[in-house]
C-alpha cells in the first residue's frame, strides 16, 4: 500500500495543476536506429481507459517479475551480431527499441502507481521536456515488486532508461544519446513438487506447499550508454538545397552481470550434475560489450527519402569461469521512403500517405562472418484521419547461434564447441487495420537449423525446416454508445510440435458498459474480460540457465480466466479496481503454462495514473 499513499498524497499536492492540453502535436516521439534518417512523429499520450486496467503483459511462469517463455509467434529479430543467450526477461526489462526520443511543446510527465495482493507494488514514471526547440530530456522509470503466492517468489524489478536529443540553431549539428539500466532479482523455487496442484491443496495457503528448491535466488543486472554525434556536410539547408549530407558516429557500451545461487544443491537434489562444486552453486557470468559504428547519410530536403551506409566494430567479452573474446565487423545500409498524398478534401480526410523502409546488415568478417540480414517494412495509409492502413514486413537472416547454444561452463551444464550452425529464417508479415482496435494480420515463418533446448535442458539443432503461421484478428464496437466489445483471437499452428511449443488458440473477449458522467468530466467503464488459452505441452523451466525447455509429461488445461474491472477517468487522472482470476476454486486447478509454477490465485488490483502538463 505504500505506493498507494504515495500517489495519494502526491495528487494531494498536485491538485491545483491548470493547464490539460489537448494538442494532438503537444508531443513528438522517434525510437532509437538510424536516428538521421527518422522522422519525429505525433505521440500524443493514450488518454483511453478501455485497457488501462491491463497493467503488464500475462508472466507464464506465475508472478510479474519473473522469467517468462514465449508462447506467442511474433515478427522480428534483433541486430545481426554477438548474443549471449535468449533473453527470458521480455516483459520486464527496457529495450534497445524502447528508447525514444521526444519534441515537446512544454512539460509532460505521467505517474502511474500499482498495488495489490501479495505485496504488489508497482510505480511508473515518465517524464520530458524540451528547452528552446533544442535539447530534449526525457527520463523513463519502473519499479515493481511482488511476493507471489507460493513460496519463494519474491521478485524484484528497476527498469530506468535516460535520452536525450539535440539540435543546433543552425540544424548543422546534434547529437543522440541514452543511458538504460535494467535490474531484475528474483527467488527460484523450482516449482512446487509434483509439479500439479491438487483439488485438496486448491483452496489452501499456497505458502504451505513444499517446493523443489528452498534457498535459490537470480541477479541479473545491465547497463547500456549510446553516444551518436551527427555533423551536416553542406553548409546551407534551404529551398535550394536537394540533398542534405551527414556524418553520424554511434558508440555503444554494454555490461551484463548474471549471477545465480543456491546454497542447497545437495539437499534439494534437483540437479543431477555438479561440476565445479558438490556444496552449493554460484554461477557468475559476465558480459561485456563495445560497438562503434561510423555512418554517410543522405537525405532529401523534403525528407521523403533518405540512403545510409555504414560500417560497425563490435568488441565483446565473456567471462564464464574464463575469458572469451568475440569480434565482429559489419557493414550496414538502410533506405527510407516517405511520402505523404495531399487531397482536396478540406477536413483530409482521404489523405494517405506510404513509408517504406529497408535495412541490410552483413559480417564481412569476425566471430559471425558470413551472417546477413535483409529487411524491409512497407506501409500505405489509406485514411490517415480514420486509420486505414494495410501493411507488409519482410525478413531473411542467416545467423549464428546465440552463445549458450555452444558454449556453456557453469556448476550444473558445462559444454563446449557444440559446432551448432548458423539458422536461417524467413518472416512475413502481412496486415490491415480499420482503426485502432479494429484488423486483422498473417504471420508466416520459415526456419531451417532451429535451435532448441530439448527435455534435460541442452542445447539441441533440428536440421531440417520449420513453419510457423499465425492469424490475428481484433475486433472493437460500441452499441447503443454504452455497450463495448472487443474480441482478439490468435490461431497458431507449427508443422512440427515435437520442437516448438504453442497454443493452437489463444481468445481474449471483453464487454464493458461504457458512459460519461456529470457532464462528461467523468469517464467511466465496468465491464469483464475473460481469456482462453488452448491445450498444449507447455515448455519447462531450468533455474540454472534460465533457459525453457521442451517436455512431454503435462499438458496445459483449458482454464477460463476471467477479470472483473472497474476504469474510470476524471482529467487528467485514471484509476482502475481490478479483480484477477474470478474463477479460482470454481473451475479446476488448470491454470498452470509451465510444469509446477501457477497463475496468480484470485487477487484484487488497484491502480491510478496522473498525466501533468505544466
């Protein structure tokens, strides 16, 4: 409850705020890439209360703040180059691609508390400003803990991104820059024993279950800094001037702690293999990683198209019980295009607009040589003022394996020179969105040399090729101005399931009664949602590595999760009561995506949100 007096007392202080803008372009946002050739775009912030209540993406291993796998098919692939293993953080840690840069007409922050049963606490913040149309500060923090209901869940998040982006009078010069911080501590219990939960056990304190590891805890930590300095090479950018020519330089520092220990390993005997100590484990593996990369780009004076071409040095280092060295050399282009279709419609409302943008990576030599990757994003507008847009994303890499797959020497899985070959991957993604919440896409995946980790959690490679398709289909309406539905649902299926791991349907369905209130100053919205996951072999999870592996003993159940929520908003203020998993003790005990971890019991949440302008 403590951020919940906090965000009390603050609105408290708060409470003679003035000025609520409602200028769509108040605010303007770009993610962090190839930061010449973006474009700042509108970014003003989700005022809507239909889905404030979902406050962090489903953990499938049962507590926010934990590992998760990932049972759903998406697009996309990181930057070609050195990684040390699959990231089991996703929903918990800041990206690369969650760094934005801001223009601002004045102030903004937003301040976002939540709190609940077993001790959860969550605070969001967010804050920017830009000074004088030239430099922008933007600060980006969350903070969450959870004690979960069984034992030894206890989790511990600190996510903390700082940009910042400059501009000269002149706009002959600038830079880009960013700092980003990720801490996540958790407790590893290994699941309760015998993995199931029994219709006797359903109902009781789940801090009485017996679990399969008893004194096991996790610390990872990671810390980035990016510095990109750019200089105009023509002196004048005017209505005579076709192109304009920069040179950008980008430096990268990355540091990755990973440290695991248990101070039971004998006692608890869930490992079967102990190399480097028969008393207890702890592991400590460290990352580090350099990157400076050197760019020509070029760029139309209506900013419609844009060419970039440059060259990348990666440096990193690994300690694992011994010193490592990986180096790579990377040449890397990109071509923007944008262009915007004026009518004659006064309102603009047929104004449509395409963007397509295309990137190509390739190791010339190092540690990789020989990886490439192709890209390209094509989008068309069809209605800017009502959101028609139908879009098609293309990519093909060929990529080495991630570091774990390969080499691996920690107290309980040591192996070396597994010779695994690089996978290749062909991705499409196809689309159509009436509006916001309304459309429908087509993911298609091909991939040959899959790697895995088979049911004694090591490294394994399928020769042969894979598919995987994925139809989304989101549909939104209000009837009679009160009544709200919304129903996504995500059909997945995989040519071969002895390898990959995914529920065949997944449905999330809402209705909601919505209505304003008190002249209009009061939004609000009741409603219910309910979520099904179709059976399937869920994947299991090795505290050691934190890798999730393949098992064929338990299938998932059917299990109908359903929320009751109540939103409402009085500007500049949100807040939602949130009541999770209705359900429990009345429909099973199948509520499990991982063997021996379990969803959340039925739990009350309770959350408010302060957006200030001034």
């Amino acid at each position: 409850m403590l951020t919940l007096a906090f965000f009390l007392i603050l609105g408290t202080g708060f409470y003679a705020q003035v000025f609520y803008s409602v200028n769509p372009l108040y605010l303007k946002s770009k993610s962090e890439g190839n930061n010449i050739l973006s474009q700042y775009n509108p970014s003003y912030p989700d005022t809507s209360i239909t889905d404030f209540y979902n406050y962090f993406p489903r953990n499938f291993l049962g507590n926010l703040g934990m590992p998760s796998p990932n049972y759903i098919f998406s697009y996309g692939t990181n930057d070609l180059g050195f990684k040390f293993y699959p990231n089991p953080y996703r929903n918990d840690n800041f990206h690369d691609n969650d760094v934005a840069y801001f223009r601002s007409k004045g102030p903004y922050a937003s301040l976002t508390g939540v709190s609940g049963s077993k001790k959860l606490q969550a605070m969001k913040l967010f804050f920017t400003q830009t000074y004088k149309d030239k430099i922008n500060i933007t600060v980006k923090f969350n903070r969450y803990t959870s004690l979960g209901y069984y034992l030894r869940q206890q989790t511990y998040t600190n996510n903390l991104f700082i940009s910042s982006a400059y501009t000269n009078t002149s706009k002959r010069k600038g830079y880009y820059f960013y700092l980003l911080n990720n801490s996540n501590k958790n407790q590893e219990n290994g699941g309760i024993v015998g993995d199931t939960l029994s219709e006797i056990a359903l109902l009781a304190g789940k801090n009485l279950l017996p679990v399969r590891i008893s004194l096991a805890s996790r610390d990872n930590k990671e810390f980035k800094g990016m510095l990109n300095p750019w200089f105009r090479l023509n002196k004048k950018s005017d209505s005579a001037t076709k192109f304009n020519h920069y040179i950008q330089l980008k430096s990268r520092f990355n540091a990755n702690l990973y440290k695991y220990k248990d101070e039971h390993v004998q006692a608890d005997k869930f490992y079967t293999l102990m190399y480097l100590d028969t008393a207890r484990t702890y592991d400590s593996s460290r990352v580090m990683q350099v990157i400076n990369e050197v760019d020509y780009s070029i760029t139309s004076a209506d900013k419609n198209y844009g060419f970039s071409l440059g060259y990348k040095n990666e440096f990193n280092s690994v300690w694992q019980k011994a010193d490592s060295v990986f180096n790579n050399h990377i040449a890397v282009t990109d071509f923007v295009l944008s262009k915007t279709f004026n009518s004659n419609d006064s309102l603009k409302t047929f104004r449509s607009s395409i963007e397509s943008r295309f990137n190509a990576q390739y190791i010339f030599m190092g540690a990789n040589a020989g990886n490439y990757k192709a890209e390209n994003k094509f989008s068309y507008t069809i209605q800017r003022k009502k959101q028609h847009k139908i879009f098609l994303n293309l990519l093909y890499e060929n990529r080495s394996p991630d570091y774990i797959y390969n080499y691996w020497v920690t107290n309980n899985f040591t192996w070396f020179n597994n010779g695994y070959r690089p996978q290749q991957t062909f991705q499409s993604l196809l689309g159509y969105t009436f509006n916001k919440n309304t459309g429908v896409s087509f993911l298609f995946q091909d991939i040959t040399n899959y790697l895995f980790f088979d049911n004694v959690a090591q490294p394994r490679q399928y020769a042969g090729r894979l598919q995987n398709v994925a139809l989304k289909v989101n549909y939104s309406v209000v009837l009679f101005k009160h009544l709200g539905l919304y129903v996504q649902d995500i059909f997945q299926s995989t040519s071969n399931n002895a390898y990959i791991s995914a529920p065949g349907n997944i449905l999330t369905a809402k209705m909601y009664y919505t209505g304003s209130l008190y002249k209009n100053n009061l939004q609000l919205q009741v409603g219910a949602q309910l979520q099904y996951y179709a059976s399937f072999y869920g994947y299991a999870y090795m505290p050691a590595s934190q890798v999730f592996y393949l098992q064929d003993r338990q299938t998932t159940g059917t299990y109908p999760f359903l929320d009751v929520y109540l939103t409402a908003r009085i500007r500049p203020v949100n807040i939602f009561l949130r009541v999770e998993n209705v359900l429990q003790g009345y429909a099973g005990t199948s509520y499990s995506f991982v063997p021996g971890y379990y969803q959340p019991d039925r739990a009350f949440r309770f959350g408010i949100s302060w957006m200030f302008f001034d």
